[in-house]
C-alpha cells in the first residue's frame, strides 16, 4: 500500500507532505514540511523506517532554519539506540520517535488498535526537537476515546504539550490533532492557494 498525505497547521502557515508505503517487510514514510514554529520558519526534511509491525528503526533528518543541520537517530532490534552514530543509553526505555513538528510519528505508537474504549497506554519516546535538533525522553499517554468503524478518537497527554484530542481514520492515520494539525489534501490546497 502507498499513500499520499498532507496535513497543515491548524493556526500558523505550513504544510506537510507525506509519502508513507506499506510493505510486507517494513514501512517507510519520507515527508517534506515548511512552517513557522514559536516565531521561527523552519524547512525540514525526513525519512522514518519501521520494521513491518510499526516497531521504529531509523529516522534520518534535515532541518533548514538558520543554516543547515541534520541527524541520524536508530533503534536496532536488541532496543539500542543511537544517535549520530553514538550510543543514547537515556533513550533505552524509548519504544517509539516522536517529532515536534509533524503529526504523523502519533501513527506508529497507535497503528495496533489494542486500546478499548476507555483504555489508556503510556509511551516513552525519543523526542526531537525540530528547532534545536534536541533529542530526549519523554512520557505521552494516549486513551481510546471512542470507536467507530470509519475511525477512532484518542486522548493525547505529552510531555511538555497541553492534552490534546486525535481523529484516526479507519486506517489508523491521523486526520486531526485538535489545536494542532487537520489532514487535507494537495487539491484543497491548490484551490485555497488560487482563492
């Protein structure tokens, strides 16, 4: 399966590009985004791998703003991860990579559906910063709001970030983080752009 996804902000100008494909021996997505982040226009650029059951295995990053910086970040299978090349033993207890920026790293840590309604899970993520190219721990909880076939509602509760309502499609991938981003689609967006 391939796919084609956009998302925008919901309150500062930008916008997503993400192309995600499925395969039976792992995922891929590459995704390209222009925004404003706390005041600051920040273009970057990136590769996530997954293996085929959504566990997170590499994500290579450029970041434009202000000249630019990139990085590598892995978790190879035994759980260790490493930065640039270097061992990050504070991020042992991470299963999943969270980016500042972009609502799609949510996908992984929710694409097995095993939440009931009124369930919760807590996460320990490798978070990076796309302003700083800071990578650290965090904590985020998610909990099954409601279910429907067409899609799914969760409660999200990260580290450093206000509480915030997620719609996933039928697919598990998110349509909308509520305050934060809305799914759209490259139509829509050449339409709003000759409006």
């Amino acid at each position: 399966m391939q796919q084609n996804l956009v998302w925008k902000p919901w309150t500062n100008p930008g916008v997503e590009h993400l192309s995600l494909a499925v395969a039976s021996d792992g995922i891929s997505a590459s995704g390209q985004l222009i925004q404003s982040i706390r005041g600051n226009s920040i273009a970057a650029t990136y590769l996530l791998t997954y293996d085929e059951r959504w566990r997170f295995r590499r994500l290579w990053l450029k970041v434009d703003n202000q000249g630019q910086r990139s990085l590598e970040l892995r978790r190879d299978i035994r759980g260790h991860w490493h930065l640039n090349g270097r061992p990050r033993e504070d991020l042992a207890d991470c299963q999943q990579v969270m980016l500042s920026a972009t609502p799609f790293t949510h996908t992984a840590l929710l694409q097995s559906g095993s939440l009931a309604v009124g369930d919760g899970e807590r996460f320990r993520v490798a978070h990076v910063d796309l302003l700083g190219l800071r990578v650290e721990p965090r904590t985020q909880r998610y909990q099954c709001l409601q279910r429907h076939p067409s899609h799914t509602l969760y409660q999200c509760d990260a580290e450093g970030h206000e509480p915030c309502e997620l719609t996933l499609d039928g697919d598990g991938l998110l349509v909308q983080a509520i305050g934060q981003f809305i799914r759209t689609s490259r139509q829509l967006l050449r339409q709003a752009d000759c409006a």
